[in-house]
C-alpha cells in the first residue's frame, strides 16, 4: 500500500453550460467526491485547484477558494493553479506539434493513417458508455478519414474538442482510507519534465517513457500487470506514442499492435489492455471551464 489513497471521486457531464458560472461547475464536482467518500466536509484539510483558462478570462485568481466556500469548506490553504501561454492554451501550438509526431512516425515505421485514425474510433464507442462523456454517437473510420483537416495527417475527428467541465477527487492517507467503504491505495504518482538542451526525438516520448519507467519501478509492477489504463489522448497520435511510453509494445508497433491489445482484437495473445474506457479526452475533452 503506498503513501496516499483515493476516498472519493466527483465528474459532471462535459459539453456546454451557459447556465452554470465556474464555481457552480467545480462545487458540483466537489460535491460528488464529498458525497462518493461519505465524509464530513469540514474533515478536509487542504484543497488544489486547477483550470485552463478561467483566470485568464475571468480575472480571478483564487477560484480554488471560492469553490471550497460553495462546498462550506473555509479556513483552510487552497493552491490555485492553471496559468500557462495563452498561446498554447487555445491551441494555436498543440495541433501542429502532434501533427508532426504524426507525420514522422508514418514515415519512420509501417503504419498507415488509417491505423492511427482507428484510435477516435475505438474512443467514441467507449464514450457511448459513458453518460459523462461529450460526445457518445459512434463514428466509422470513414467519417474520421473524411472530417475536414486541421494539421496534415490528422483530421478535425482526431482532435480534442473543448468544453465545459469539471471533475474532483479527495486524497487521504491510508489509514483514513481503510475506514472508507471502496477506497483506491495508489501505487506510485511520477512527476516529470522534459529538457529544452536534448534533441527532440518525434517518435520517442522520452519524458512520457522515462516517467512510466518511474511509476513502474516505485509501484513493484510492470505492464504485464495492468488491467486498465487510462491515457492522454488529446490526439490520436499521442495515445499511441503513450502505448509505446507504458510498454505496452515495442517502439513503431503502437499502431498496431498496442492498439490490438486494447480493442481485445490481438488474435496472437499477450496484453489484453482495457484502455480509456471513459472515451479519455477525444470525446471527454479538455474543458476550459
């Protein structure tokens, strides 16, 4: 058993609510953790909060205290954060780049567009599950193919959305967690960062590879012991790259054989990966308030 534990968790449905401000959204997810961990509000001691864009837009820097108020929750330190180059965040920089992951890992190893793009298709049918989820109608391979092109080679179907969102969670320590009635016992949490003095490598997510590498070690486990794995996957090719990064396969299979394992489709055995069954963030995305 590791060092902290899961007690509850809170998600609202992603997708437009103009009628809601910020604070209603991140209370109502507060809420649902405090009602799925079945504690006292008050018993919370420390509350994180992070956003995209909401202090940008709105002017406001401490939203993390105004939600905990919301909650009945006060006195206590909250950490905001979220502010990064505005740039980035509205995406003028994201696109492109995993645009030219793409492009480089067709021309490095033998995938075709198609292999990558089947990955929105795998995501939707897991989202049609999901009531949470923004978008649940199932999608061809055609109708990805055929979506209009956002950066060459990937189609406006094989990029993130955004939306309105928001999801909470209430950490304890184990011994809190063992008078809870499901709690999760995490293994391992890995926080990496890349270099700006290293050759970027398109192909090889060194900073995703190395960290899994981390988890992996600290946990006392490896791939052969997951069930189900929930990735980043803002763009087809990135949950691709993070299959090769987790060891799900080896380097320029992930297109195919690391998807094969988690559609339960590899008709030669091995990994059988359930993997972002909630639909990860194609069709659960990324959500700016």
């Amino acid at each position: 058993m590791g060092s902290a534990s899961i007690a509850g968790v809170g998600i609202i449905p992603f997708g437009k609510h103009p009628d809601k401000t910020l604070i209603d959204l991140g209370a109502e997810a507060g809420y649902r953790a405090i009602k799925d961990a079945g504690i006292d509000p008050m018993r919370i001691g420390a509350g994180f909060f992070a956003n995209g864009m909401a202090g940008r837009l709105f002017g406001d820097s401490t939203i993390g205290q105004n939600i905990f108020w919301e909650l009945g929750i006060n006195k206590i330190p909250v950490i905001n954060s979220g502010e990064t180059e505005l740039d980035t965040r509205v995406g003028l920089i994201a696109p492109a780049g995993f645009a030219m992951r793409a492009a480089r890992y067709l021309m490095e190893f033998e995938c075709t567009p198609e292999q990558i793009a089947m990955v929105a298709v795998k995501n939707r049918q897991h989202a049609g599950l999901n009531p949470n989820a923004q978008f649940q109608t199932p999608l061809t391979l055609e109708q990805v193919m055929a979506s209009p092109m956002i950066v060459d080679p990937l189609t406006r179907l094989q990029c993130c959305p955004i939306a309105d969102g928001a999801s909470s969670v209430i950490i304890c320590s184990p011994d809190i967690a063992r008078r809870i009635r499901k709690p999760v016992h995490v293994a391992s949490a890995i926080l990496c960062t890349g270099s700006y003095g290293n050759h970027q490598d398109m192909v090889v997510w060194e900073t995703d590879a190395r960290g899994c590498r981390l988890a992996y070690e600290k946990a006392g486990i490896g791939p052969e012991d997951i069930d189900v794995i929930e990735c980043h996957d803002a763009f087809t090719i990135s949950e691709i790259l993070h299959y090769e990064a987790l060891g799900l396969c080896g380097p320029g299979e992930g297109a195919r054989v690391g998807l094969a394992h988690c559609m339960g489709e590899d008709k030669a055995g091995g990994l059988k990966i359930k993997q972002n069954r909630t639909a990860g963030f194609m069709y659960f995305p990324f959500f700016i308030n």
